[in-house]
C-alpha cells in the first residue's frame, strides 16, 4: 500500500489530475499507516503516531509535486528553444 501510495505522487507528476491523485496517495499512505499496525503486533504504533506521520508527508509530497508540474509547464529560456521569437537588440558592427 505504501508504495501504491508513492506512485499515486509520481503519476500526480505525470498527469494533471488536479490533487484527485495525491489525496489518494494520502489517504492510502494513511491507510497503510493503520493497517501495517494492525497487521503485526510487534509493530504497535499509536495511530496519532501514524496520522502525524503519514500526513504530512503526503502535503509534503503533494506540495513538491506540484512543483514538478509547475516547472514542467514553463517556457524553456535555454538553448535553441529559448531563442526561438526573440529579437536581437543590438546592431552589427
């Protein structure tokens, strides 16, 4: 589930779904959190302890995605491609 989680962030990356995918990478993350509790008893985690932890990492995640996808969507300013349209401001010699 964990790593179902994580590639809910890394295709929010990918596709535009608007948060759709990471508020589902978080609320898996946070699901995983309380099952792996339950799952093994020699693991006891309070589920605060695993709400405080999943949580914001999730925000976490989300908010550098986001990032991603904004920095996917600028203009490339190097290179070939950052020239292309731009006028020359100054006159030969």
């Amino acid at each position: 589930m964990i790593i179902g989680a994580f590639a809910l962030f890394a295709a929010e990356a990918k596709f535009a779904s608007h948060g759709v995918l990471t508020t589902g990478g978080i609320v898996l993350l946070t699901l995983a959190a309380c099952f792996c509790r339950r799952a093994h008893p020699e693991m006891r985690v309070h589920p605060l302890t695993a709400l405080a932890v999943s949580i914001p990492l999730g925000i976490i995640t989300a908010f550098l995605m986001s990032i991603a996808v904004r920095a996917r969507r600028n203009k490339v300013v190097t290179g070939e491609q950052g020239l292309i349209g731009e006028i020359e401001s100054r006159k030969p010699r």
